[in-house]
C-alpha cells in the first residue's frame, strides 16, 4: 500500500502544484480588471466574470507599451517618467537597480549568468552551485586585500534560486563545471535530485580549493 501511495504522489504531485502556480499567477493577473471603473468590467457589461481576461489585459498593456517605448515619442516620454522618478528620493534608488536587473536578464544583448561554477560555501570543504555574474569593480576588490583576481558569483538558494547571496571570491578557487545554465538550475531547484552526467566529470577533489 505504500509503494502505490508513493506511486499516485508522484504522479499527482507535479500536476497539482502545476496548477497551482498557474492559478495563482492567473488570479494576479485577473486582479488588474479590478483596476477598471466598475462599469467598464465585465461583470458589468456581460453579467458575468470571465477568468483569464487579466491575462490577456496583461499580455495587451505590454506589448503595447513596448511598441509606443520603439518610436521617438515613446523614448521622449520614458526619458521624462524617468526625470520625474529620478527626483525621489528612495523610489529613485529602487527603479534603477530594477531597471537595471531587467536589462540585464532580459535584453537581447544582457546575460545574467555568464556560466556555472563549483564555490566552496559556506564553509572549506562545502560546495555549491554557483553562477558567476562578471567582475566586481576595482573599489570592492580593493577592499578585500586580495591581490589576485576576484569575480562575482551568485549562490542561489534551493529550491527557489530567486533568492541568494552575492559573493566576491578569488577566481582561482572557482571550479568551472560543463554544464549549460538551464542544466545547472535544475540541479538547483531539484533539491539535487536530478543530476546532470557532466556534473560527474566536473567535479571538484577532496584537495580542490587548498
């Protein structure tokens, strides 16, 4: 009985959760209806609500706003939003360093994550999965009394590797692994539960890091 407990969990599992994170991500978008005057929802206008409206809302008001943000208006007008943000004091600091997240994950020419590596953390002789995100700036390194070369590397956190710490370390005790950056957040997100086969000819000695 067990055994085929184990079985319908593992095959119910996926699909609950699944679901799960759909309807959630779908009721937040649906919220944006409700931004509406009461009148123009529809609710209003055809007596009923109609669930995944927000999405469709959401997916419009971006695509919109990307082709107004492509012409010389739309530029002249972002430039002015960002003037008026720039003039506040914490609201100021908050939209830059997201704007400047988002450039980085999402445009054409940005990468977030340059490859996978190996870190020992958080103590000797500890490893994890890391992603090396560029160079720190000579002031930081400076600071660190550290005469080789260092770089900057995200450690995220299983299972959600939204949230993690940024670490300098010298580049000489990172082990590069051979495996892509999709490959390396499934292990991570996986709770190590699946494991890539390069992983295996990557991985660091007892003696790696002395």
């Amino acid at each position: 009985m067990r055994r085929y407990f184990v079985t319908g969990l593992l095959v119910w599992l996926p699909i609950v959760v699944t679901f799960a994170v759909l309807a959630w991500i779908v009721g937040t978008l649906d919220a944006l209806i409700d931004w509406l005057p009461e009148r123009w929802r529809p609710e209003a206008l055809l007596g009923y609500r109609i669930p995944g409206l927000g999405v469709l809302v959401a997916v419009g008001l971006v695509l919109s706003t990307g082709i107004v943000a492509a012409n010389v208006l739309g530029q002249r007008l972002i430039e002015l939003w960002e003037a008026l943000i720039q003039r506040i004091p914490i609201v100021k600091s908050l939209y830059s360093s997201v704007k400047q997240v988002s450039e980085t994950l999402f445009s054409e020419g940005g990468q977030a994550f340059r490859t996978a590596v190996l870190v020992e953390y958080p103590r000797r002789g500890a490893w994890t999965v890391a992603f090396v995100t560029g160079e720190p700036p000579a002031p930081l390194i400076g600071g660190t009394g550290v005469a080789e070369p260092m770089i900057a590397v995200y450690v995220p956190t299983t299972p959600n590797p939204t949230s993690g710490f940024l670490l300098l370390v010298p580049e000489s005790e990172v082990v590069p692994l051979e495996l892509g950056i999709d490959e390396a957040l499934k292990y991570v997100i996986s709770l190590g539960t699946i494991t890539p086969t390069a992983m295996s000819s990557s991985a660091p000695s007892p003696d790696a890091g002395n």
